[in-house]
C-alpha cells in the first residue's frame, strides 16, 4: 500500500515537472 502512494506520488510530480 505504502509502494502504490509512492508511486502515484511520483508520477504527480513527474507531471507536474512535465506541465513546467
């Protein structure tokens, strides 16, 4: 469960990364 926050936290700031 903790693996899947990271994840999904990682791929929110890899968009956000992306949108800048």
């Amino acid at each position: 469960m903790l693996a899947q926050l990271t994840i999904s936290n990682f791929a929110i700031v890899r968009e956000l990364e992306i949108d800048f």
